[in-house]
C-alpha cells in the first residue's frame, strides 16, 4: 500500500508546538484541547516522507504524559519499554507495545504493565490521530503486556487474544495483581486491574481497520500456552510479542521444546520486519531471532546433557547456559528459572 502522510489520519503537531491556532480545528485539535495540552515535553519519534526519522518535541496532558513511539512504518507506531525489573521508577513501562492507525480506526497491539502506562500510551495515540480504539490486541497474558488494557475500556473497545489467554490470565489474576501491586508501590499500580479478551482467537481472525487489515495467529504452547502474533498486510509488519526477545533474556513460561518449533516455522515466512516483546522497536526478520535461537538452543541441549550425566536440577541450573550470560540483560535474574521449567519439561523425554 503506498504511504499516505496525509490523508492517513495521522495529526499535524506544528500549530500546537509553534502555538499557532488558525490550522487547530482543520488538524482534528480543538481550542479547549490546545489549552489543555500541558506540562513536560517528550519527544515522539515520527517517520516523514522519504523514510527519514525525525523526533518531534510533542506537549503532553499535564495529569498523564505520553510515551514516546517510533512509526516503524506508515501508520505503525511502536514504544520500547526498558529492560528492568517491575519497579517505582518505571512504573512497569518494561515491555515493546503499539498501535496501528487504520482509516476508520486503531488497533492497539499490547498495553505495558501498568493503567498508568495504558494512559500514557492512550496520549500518544490521541498526538497521532483522533480515530477511535477499536481493537485491544494482547499478544499472550504477562502483567507487563496487559495491565495497561483498563486505559482503553471507556474506548468501547473489544478486547483480543489467544483463545487460551482468558483461562490463564484469570487463574493467575490474583497473584499477579498481588506481586505487581508490591513492586510498582501504590501510586504507580493505582487504577491497575484485569481486563480479560472476549474476542478469542482460535486459529486465526482478520480484522479490518478501514482499507487495513491485521492478521491474528494463534501459535501452539511457546513463550506461554497462549502467545498470539499480529501481521499488518499494509506493510508487512508483524508484532511478535514474547516470541522474540532481543537484548534481554528470553522467559520460558511455556515449552522450550515448542518455542523453538513455533519460531523455525515462523523463520520460513517473510516478514517486511519484525516488532519484538522486548527490545528495539523493529528488527528484520528472520535474522532478528538468531540470538533468542541460539540461547534457546544451548539451554536445551546444556539440559539434555545433564540429565543424561545424571545431574539434578540444582546443578544443571549452575552450570547449563552460563556462555550466555554476557549476552543478555536480566541473566541472572530469569536463566536459572529458564533452566528449572527445560528441565522438568525435558526429563522425561
């Protein structure tokens, strides 16, 4: 599809940044929403005609904020979260999310951790275009990826996922309101709840943004039992959620076994680029999961190995997978657990 920068719905930010008015209503911004536009600037990563990338000094609601995003492509808007821990500081802004501008309307394809996220991520949507949210994509269940989601129900939103999302989610719901709720502390978890998907994806659904359409896939136990892929066919673009991680280490809460399987398939389709769970903003495919393959790789056979040497799961968690650890943030943190669930999966092979 060729790029439209004007007639895509996406916002002229100039009037309000030089604090000119004469073009406010004919650019989709009210007076009273000028007026409101407030507090600390942030910087919006943006795509410009000719495929160069400009950053672009945006207010923001003075109660709010809004995240910063990079269109990776026409229409496709992507925020890095930080590689860290669930934290005060971050507020749980810790994983990739984004959002698809349609002509009728915008698909959000995860929420970050928290509602203060979702918030934020809702302001920058509204900096782009004022097309409602009609679709909540989640691409699988983990906080960090779904507990922005209560941001957009005053949106009238459906809310979308893998059919066994809704079942995981809920039996987890508790605990990971529960630990999230104490690393975040009460101002950056207020607001914060479970918002379930009620549209559930089999196999695969499409739906229409307006002359846009994004494909849903639902992929065998992974990442998680319930990891989803979104494919814009505009441009090719396709977010992976957590089946990719780059930069931090990949987290098994699924089958290594699986996610391997599910990757090598998705290694034989093309893909203009790729949206990571956690790292940059895009990367190319298939040559953006070398890295997660071959940690993936090592941890399975390191496991096999032990078990055929006759070692416990306490000394393969000390010794399988440690070449890797230079490579990845949050190493020490995740790969023993990652070691833990390929070997009670391995075992009994």
């Amino acid at each position: 599809m060729k790029p439209d920068h004007e007639g895509n719905g996406l916002k002229d930010l100039r009037p309000i940044l030089d604090g000119s008015r004469t073009s406010e209503r004919s650019r989709g911004v009210s007076r009273t929403e000028v007026l409101r536009l407030a507090g600390a600037a942030v910087l919006v990563a943006a795509v410009v005609p000719g495929g160069l990338t400009t950053l672009i000094s945006s207010r923001v609601l003075a109660d709010g904020g809004v995240l910063t995003v990079t269109e990776i492509a026409p229409g496709v808007f992507v925020h890095q979260g930080q590689h860290a821990l669930f934290s005060p500081e971050n507020g749980g802004d810790i994983s990739n999310c984004g959002f698809v501008v349609g002509r009728d309307a915008v698909a959000v394809v995860d929420t970050g951790g928290s509602f203060t996220v979702g918030r934020k991520l809702m302001a920058a949507i509204r900096a782009v275009t004022d097309r409602p949210v009609r679709y909540v994509i989640n691409t699988h269940m983990h906080p960090d990826h779904v507990f922005g989601n209560a941001a957009f129900e005053d949106e009238g939103t459906t809310f979308a996922g893998h059919h066994k999302m809704a079942r995981g989610l809920s039996a987890r719901s508790e605990r990971y309101l529960a630990i999230n709720a104490k690393s975040l502390g009460e101002a950056a978890f207020e607001g914060t709840r479970i918002v379930l998907p009620k549209l559930a994806v089999q196999q695969q659904t499409v739906i229409d943004l307006g002359g846009r359409e994004l494909v849903l896939d639902a992929h065998r136990t992974a990442h998680t039992d319930n990891d989803l892929t979104v494919r814009d066919t505009a441009t090719g673009t396709v977010f992976m959620g957590d089946l990719l991680f780059s930069g931090h280490v990949p987290t098994i809460d699924g089958s290594i076994r699986g996610w391997i399987g599910v990757i090598s398939a998705l290694q034989q389709s093309q893909a203009a680029r790729v949206v990571p769970g956690h790292g940059p903003p895009s990367m190319p495919w298939p040559d953006a999961a070398r890295d997660l393959m071959r940690y993936l790789d090592r941890v399975k056979t390191g496991v096999q190995a032990a078990i055929k040497a006759g070692k416990t799961l306490g000394q393969a968690a000390e010794t399988v997978g440690l070449e890797e650890k230079d490579a990845w943030s949050l190493f020490t943190e995740y790969h023993p657990r990652n070691v833990s669930a390929a070997f009670a999966e391995l075992e009994w092979e």
